[in-house]
C-alpha cells in the first residue's frame, strides 16, 4: 500500500524550534545591520558636527577634478569651501556650497553690465562703492573637470536675456529678447556705431577703398599689405585680384595661410593702418618748399617747430621757391608765398580759408626776430632816415616803412628781415656825397645794424597753410584729414616771434589750428564692442568673402564689416577659383547640429564674455596666501544692488 502524504504530516518533519538555537550566520547579519547604521551615524556626525577636518574628511566630498587654473587647491578644500554665508562673514563650519566671498579673494569679478539688476552687488569696502559681480557658482561650477570652468550653459545667458523686462535698473540699450544665435533670435551687430538709424564708421580720414584697389598693384593691392600686423604680411597671406583666393606668393597653388598676428599671441585682430608703414611710399610729405628740412607727420605743433626752423634759417630756402627777382615792381615775398598757395591747394574748397590766411598776415604779419646790438651814429640815422621816407611805396611798402624807422631810430630792440632791394636802395643813401675813408666808416656803421636784415622773411602762417591746403610737392594734410580751429591765429609755438598780435590767452578763443583726431587706436580695432572675434579662426576664408563692401566703398564712413546677414561674394567651385555675388550669413557655419550637418560652436561665450574687465581691479593677495590661508584679503562689504 502506497504511503500517504498530507501537508501535516509534511510538516511535522520540519523542527519548528530552530530559530531557538544559535546560528553563526544570522548573529552575522545582526552584526552587519549594527556595523552598517553605526557606520552611517558616525558618517554624519563627521561630515556635519565634526566639520571633516583634515585631508580624508575633504576628500570625501570631492566629486570630480579641479580646472588647472584652481590646481593649487586641490588638497585645499576650504580655500573656497571657506564656511562664509553669501555676506562673507564666517559660519565656523565646512560648507558644500561656495560663497561669493571666497572667489571676490583672487577675482575681482567685474560687473556684467551697470545696469543690471540681478546677480549683483555692491562692494561698499570700496570708495566710491562699486558693483561687482554676484552668485558666481550658478555659472563657474568646479569639479567638472580640468577644462569646464568657464564654459557657461547658454540657459544661464537665456535666463536673463530672452526676456530683460524687469531685469535691469533702467530701460535697456540692449534688445530686449535674445533667444539663439539665428537671424530671428540674434540681434544685428554694431549697436555702437549707429548714427541717426544708420551704422557709420567714426574715423575722422578720408580713405577711398575702391580707388585703391583699382590704382595699386603687386603686393600693395592686397588686403593684408595693409590689415595685417607682419611687415611681410604679403609673403604669409594675400588676396589675389584676378584669382579671388588665398594663396602663396607666385600664385601657387592655395595653401594654408599662416595665422594673422596682432603682437598678443591671441592672432584675433589686425593692427592699424599706419602711415610710414602703409601710406608714405605713395603720399609721401615731402619736405618743407625748398628746404631740406622733413615735414613731419605729427601733431601741427611738431609741424610748427619744422616751420620755425624753415623761417629763422640764415640761408633762406624759401628763395628756391619763390626767388626775389631785383626790380622796384617785385612783389613783396608773403604776397609771393600766397600766390603760390592760391595756385597750389588740393581742393577749389579750401580757397576761403587761404584767403582768411593771407588777409591776416596782411593786416597783423610776423616776423622773425633779429636782434640788432649796434646803434647808428645820430648824423647817418637822420640822413637814412629822410632817404626813407623818399622811396616810394612801390619799393618800401607802409609795413616795411615802419619796420626800416625803427632801426634807423638807433633801436636795440629785435626787428623783422627787409628785402635786398630796400637795403640796397638805404645802402646806397647812407654813403651818398661821401668818400674815401669816410665813405667805407659809412658803410661798416650801416652794415653792423643791416647786415643780418638782408632777407625778407615769409610769414609761418603762410607756410603752414602751404603744408595743410596745398603742398604741391608731397601731400597736404587735407587729402586725409579734416582740420578744425583758426588757422589765422597766432599759436604759442611762434609767441617769440615780433607780431602785432599776439597769440590769445581768452578761454573764449578758438581752438589751435590742427587735424581733427582720427579715432584710430594704437592697438588692434575691436568694432564690435560687445563680442569678441579671432581672424585666425576664419583664416581659411577670403577676405572680400566677409568685407564685400571694400570693391566699391568711396567713404570712410562706410562699416565694412559685416552684419550677422550680408550681400558678400561665395565661392562656386571646390578649386576656390570663381566668386559669385550671394548673400552669406554668419548662420551658414555657426549653428546647432541639424540636418545639414555638425555646424561650428554658436553658443554665447563664442563670441561674448560675461564680466567687464574694465572695472577691475588687481588683487592684493597671492596664491600662496591663499593656499596657507594667511593674510587673506579682507572680504568685501555687501550689499544687494538695487531692483529695477
């Protein structure tokens, strides 16, 4: 007979005492569940009441690397973990989070923009209080590893601008929604050079880009003969007039051209135009109308010492360019000198101001100072001084007349040059009816008060305007350059020569004749102020892709760089060969990855940076103070800026 089998009789074969009985495997397993909660207390009464204090208790709160530039505090958590609130005063514990105080002591941390209203504040330590920078950690988050700080999200730069409504302390300059760098989410560029609605250029010279490029040839014909920092910036990167393309010199075939430098290593800009570089082999000045001396392309007030010397110089250059011819009817040499203004200007425009030039130095003339230490014997002053007064006009004019008395009248006192004729013509009188002995006495008495007045002596004013309206032999400066002031006055730099004028001292009275300013920087141009732009980056791109508008732009006025849309030129074939006219966009390569194809990096700190370097200061401390936590800067007195 089979044996029955029920659950209960199943079940009466299991001991149901052995949980009574010990067993080494469940006392390990209280043991474990005691160790694992202890474990967790102590954990937290470490991390939290202890402040993990030392290097293991830092360490294990380090999620991740610090960038290179903190490397030095990698071991030392509490040079930014310093236990401050967001007010900078000490909490006397270890803190996760990272207070604003404790990167203000190696960053100064410039404000955004004056006029926001969110994550900023006031350092009321300085004086005047200043604004700077606040909540860092919400865009430079560390332990991202070696290379992630300042690689801000653009949902940080989004959270304010896609809408400022209420987010700055004044209405804004800025448009108010910036969502993506598209052509409907991006403004245009160039906010700053916009005048009456129109984007214009503000250097003040005049620069004919299309002119240029069809005059000049070889290498001078290139955009980097003149927009490049290199003194053989043709030989590393050339644009090509019949080819349209980089390439080598020779016309080679188009290689890699070699990064455009601008002296900082960065090779994001090119360097100004300048003058002896780029523009005195074609407008050279030339020198000063039949003289040696240079004309200097400086200030007019270092113009003005280059005259000074020209006038005083004993070997009178100016005869070479306007020859005192002997005769009764020679015109006077300032009336000379104006004619040869007159006939010389560079522009029918400038005919009124060389007119308001020679009518002052008609009225009120300068001279240069010749002192005169000899007196004339009493008998040959009265005797010359009637022969004076019978020249006729024609050959002593009313000036010269006055000028000619004073020295007869025995004066010590400087007197102006006289013309040959007039001092030939007294000459003459002096030893009239006298002889011998007593005619070569005569003649030594009139000579050692004459003898240095021998020359006439143009006026500066005259010469000045020359250089500024005419300079038939080089360059006058109002080929490039528009002048402002009176340049009929009398400047401090001819104070010492006799006029019946004297230079003005009234605050009221017009500024000193000179170039208007161009504008033009002595480093390299940023055009853009609120972005940032690296020609190397772009160095593979053809010039006249981008600046399009320099094959035609008569003025400088003209903004020749492009907007964030442009009509530009493309290339047609792969062999870079042919351009064709196109309207080009910054959009085509700086995109998010789409359909098309991975698109170069369109984020925001591509192109724009977040603090305002220029309310900066330098810090006080150093990084080994930092490190030893000793002689720490003191933290900064804050307060919230005001809302909008």
């Amino acid at each position: 007979m089979a044996r029955q089998r029920t659950q209960k009789t199943i079940s009466a074969r299991i001991d149901r005492t052995y949980i009574k009985r010990p067993s080494p495997w469940r006392r390990m397993r209280r043991s474990i569940i005691f160790m694992a909660v202890a474990g967790a207390i102590l954990f937290v009464a470490f991390t939290t009441v202890g402040g993990g204090q030392g290097d293991w208790g830092e360490w294990i709160h380090n999620p991740g690397r610090l960038t290179f530039s903190h490397a030095s505090f990698e071991n030392n958590c509490a040079a930014c973990h310093d236990g401050c609130d967001q007010q900078g005063k000490p909490t006397g514990k270890f803190s996760l989070a990272v207070s604003d105080s404790a990167c203000l002591k190696c960053h100064d941390a410039g404000v955004h923009n004056a006029n926001q209203a969110t994550q900023v504040m006031v350092d009321m330590s300085r004086h005047p209080p200043e604004q700077r920078s606040a909540d860092c950690a919400s865009c430079h988050v560390e332990h991202r590893g070696q290379t992630a700080l300042i690689s801000a999200s653009d949902l940080q730069c989004l959270s304010c601008h896609s809408d400022l409504t209420g987010k700055t302390m004044r209405p804004p300059q800025t448009p108010l929604h910036v969502t993506a760098f598209t052509l409907d989410g991006h403004p245009h560029f160039g906010r700053s050079l916009m005048k009456d609605g129109k984007v214009v250029n503000p250097t003040n010279l005049r620069f004919n880009h299309k002119k240029h490029m069809g005059l000049l040839t070889g290498a001078q014909q290139q955009c980097t003969f003149c927009h490049d920092p290199d003194p053989d910036a043709a030989k590393s990167m050339v644009w090509e007039v019949g080819k349209s393309a980089f390439s080598e010199p020779g016309g080679s075939a188009a290689a890699a051209p070699q990064p455009l430098q601008d002296g900082t290593g960065r090779h994001r800009s090119l360097t100004q135009v300048n003058y002896a570089r780029n523009c005195e082999g074609c407008h050279a000045l030339d020198k000063l109308p039949g003289s040696d001396i240079p004309i200097p392309h400086e200030d007019l007030s270092l113009v003005r010492q280059a005259i000074l010397a020209y006038v005083t110089d004993a070997g009178a250059p100016w005869q070479k360019f306007v020859p005192d011819k002997t005769g009764a009817k020679e015109k006077p040499l300032n009336d000379r000198f104006a004619a040869k203004l007159s006939e010389s200007l560079f522009s029918p425009d400038y005919s009124d101001a060389a007119a308001a030039v020679t009518a002052a130095v008609k009225s009120s003339p300068i001279y240069t100072a010749i002192p005169t230490d000899s007196k004339l014997p009493a008998d040959l002053a009265t005797k010359l001084s009637a022969a004076a007064a019978k020249l006729p006009t024609s050959v002593l004019p009313a000036a010269d007349r006055a000028r000619v008395q004073a020295v007869i009248a025995a004066t010590t006192q400087p007197a102006g040059h006289l013309r040959p004729l007039i001092i030939a013509r007294l000459r003459a009188a002096a030893v009239a009816g006298t002889s011998g002995a007593a005619k070569q006495k005569t003649l030594d008495e009139f000579d050692a008060v004459f003898a240095r007045l021998n020359q006439d002596t143009p006026d500066p004013r005259l010469v000045e305007a020359y250089v500024v309206y005419a300079n038939a032999l080089g360059a006058s400066c109002v080929k490039c350059h528009d002048v402002q002031g009176d340049a009929t006055a009398i400047p401090s730099e001819w104070a010492a020569l006799p006029a019946k004028t004297a230079p003005s001292a009234d605050a009221a009275a017009p500024p000193p004749f000179c170039t208007v300013p161009t504008g033009i920087p002595a480093g390299p141009r940023q055009w853009y102020t609120a972005s940032e732009f690296s020609h190397d980056a772009h160095r593979r791109m053809d010039c006249v892709e981008c600046h399009t508008a320099a094959l035609t732009s008569e003025k400088t006025s003209d903004v020749l760089s492009p907007d964030i849309q442009w009509q530009g030129l493309a290339f047609t074939d792969a062999a870079r060969t042919t351009m064709v006219p196109a309207t080009r966009s910054c959009t085509e390569c700086h995109h998010a990855d789409n359909s098309d194809g991975a698109g170069a990096a369109a984020n925001c700190t591509e192109c724009h940076t977040y603090h305002d370097r220029s309310h900066e200061h330098p810090t006080t401390s150093t990084p080994a103070e930092v490190l030893s936590g000793k002689a720490l800067p003191a933290a900064p007195k804050q307060v919230a800026a005001a809302g909008p």
